[in-house]
C-alpha cells in the first residue's frame, strides 16, 4: 500500500417502531464502503444519538433480542436514576454508553474485514423514533 | 472530497477532585478540531488511563450522576475483586473497560457531526487525580 | 506534521486454551506499529469474531482474572438467554459486545501513545479456539 488517502461519508436513516429494538444495518453499511472507493483503510459507523448504539455482533433473531434483555438487566427502565426525574430515559443513555456510539471496523480489498459473524447491529433503547442518524465514514487509500 | 489527509494531535490535561466523577470537556475538543484544519475526517478522543473513561452522553448533570452510579453498580468498589489484594481499585479497572478508554466521532465541515445530546465526558473511576491526559487525534482532509 | 497518509496493516494470529482467557499482545500490536513506519496517527486493533473482544488495561494477572469474573457476572453463562437455544454461547457474545470488539489508540514517534497501565488485551469469552484472528491497521503520516 501507499500513496494518498480520502476520506468519504454518507449518512444513512432508520426509523424504529418499538422501545428496545435492534436492526441489522450490515448491507447498507457495505454499500457505503463499495461506494467510497476506499480499498483499504478503515470504516466508522456511528450513531449521532445518546440512546442508541452501533454494535457488531450476530444478526440471529434470538440474540438480538438477548442484545435487549442484556441492556435491561444492565441499565434497567426506572432503575432509581436519577435523570429519570426530569426524563424517563435515563437506562437507555446508560445502556448507550455500555454498548457503544459506534464501532471502527478495517477495510481490505474494498470491503469490511468482519468476521463472519459480525454484522452492524443498530440498537435503540428510546423508540420508538421517526428517524435515526448512522454516519458512516470511510478513510483508507484508493486504488 | 479527494487530496491528501493530515493528522493533527493536541493533548489535553484535567484534574480530578472526587473518587467518582464526571467532566464534560466537548468545548475543549471542539477547540482542537476547529484548530486542526481538518474538514472531512475522524477524531478520536482517548484517555491515557486504565482507570478512567471517554464516553458520549448528555451533559445534564442529574445523568452525571446515573453514569457514576451505573459504574458503582456494574463493577462495585470492593467487589471481591483479586486485583483488590494489590490495590484496591480493580473496580476502576473494570469500570474503564465497560465505558471504554475513547472514542471516535466523524468530523464534517471542520466540526463533531455529534447528536444534539453527546456530549465528550470524561470519567474519573479512581480519583482524585492531579492530572488526566485526554489525548485528541484528528485525522482527514484538508481545505 | 503534514504530507500524505498511509495505511498498513497485519493480522495476528492466537490460539486459546480455556473457556474465558485473557491474553496480552502489547508487544505484538508495539511490532506492528514500529514495522509500519508510521510515525503520527492512529492504530485499531480488532478482533474479528463476535464471542472474543480487544480492550486496553492493566496485564496483571489478578486484574485479568477480575476481567474473566466481571464478564461472567455481567452476562452469565447459562443466564437464561434465548440464544442459547441453538448455541450455548449467548453469554460470550453479549459479553462481547460489552467489552467491545477493538479499540482504536493513538500513534506518536512511532509507538503507541498508551498509558503506564493500557496494554492491549485479547479477551476470549468462547475458548477454546484453535485460532482467533487480531487485525491491526496503521493510519498516518511516515516521516
């Protein structure tokens, strides 16, 4: 490898249509790689949101919703927080924290290096909401 | 975008006056991307420590408080941790590692693309300390 | 700094021997950023499976065995997921989805500009495993 490098961004939009939910984003965000012309490099996927997360994990329906009970038994809903006072929300900014904003995955030959069982899980702990910001930025070399 | 990237790196210093605590330092880091004449890239914001943490959330300070307490119940201070037989801060320890030593947040247009609510906090697990080095990373393309 | 970025990159390779096992691979994350010729920047290292994760902490064996019996608190083996219908394996993927799948550091002079305390941590949560793959991509500027 050598020579310059960019950098190449889309924002992609989700609504959610339940409190706890997880949506597997993992096409779109190789979409955003193919596109970006990046070969390789790195990818940020991003959630611009402090009640949602961006995680890699495996898209099995059944783990997906332990993703769920895992962030209610950790940050529970009317746990004693004290945010809860001026919002009802305060599991879900803890459950943000403890899962993550986002993930930062290695790009080669133009593609995610995930392993096989790695997909981008968006996960919101505050719906359901009419939309919901990912930003996806790739920085690496061209061809 | 296109053309070359730069990396432009600051290193900020903060002191910590409680066992717990909680300091929001996004004015500070959006100093530092505005000074580094990165327009389209990433930043990455990262806590030299392996007993305090960088996390993304709302700023308000009854939430500030949740954050201290969800670390206390998650990773409890003389939890029957080993590593307490050394010293007795394996809870900070792990408190770090949960919360995560940094993260890394798109840059667009020369600022944070951060949600409304996501705040750069800063979190001492095992203070008082005299100093904390938050070391900010920016990386991408210029004008 | 200035100039041009360049991207390297190498996979290590591990094998593990327990279910949950904590390996330190500070010295061969140090390899690769001193074989990238890298000099400012950033390094993500990133484990490329959904049942191990990558965090920054103390490597003292004490405080490892803190970090196994956290996980195994946090997301119990046996904790009555539903995953663990089809696999028995729940517990690691929630726990790495906790502690995170990788971690990105800064880069100065060449060398990781981690903390005393930071050391890059393998932390299989589904062992054992005759190999688990650690990719490391060096973003930056070279001299």
């Amino acid at each position: 490898m050598g020579g310059g490098c960019r950098v190449y961004r889309e924002v992609l939009r989700y609504s959610t249509s339940e409190g706890f939910q997880v949506l597997d984003i993992t096409s779109d965000v190789e979409s955003v790689v193919a596109r970006s012309g990046v070969v390789e490099g790195l990818v940020n996927v991003f959630a611009r949101h402090a009640t949602a997360a961006v995680v890699l994990n495996e898209g099995e329906p059944r783990l997906m919703s332990d993703i769920v009970e895992a962030a209610r038994r950790l940050a529970p809903p009317g746990g004693g927080w004290r945010h809860d006072e001026i919002d009802d929300n305060a599991h879900a900014h803890i459950g943000a924290i403890l899962y993550g904003s986002g993930v930062t995955v290695p790009v080669s030959r133009g593609r995610l290096m995930r392993g096989t069982w790695q997909n981008v899980l968006l996960v919101e702990l505050d719906g359901p909401r009419p939309q919901r910001e990912v930003v996806v930025t790739v920085i690496g070399e061209t061809l």
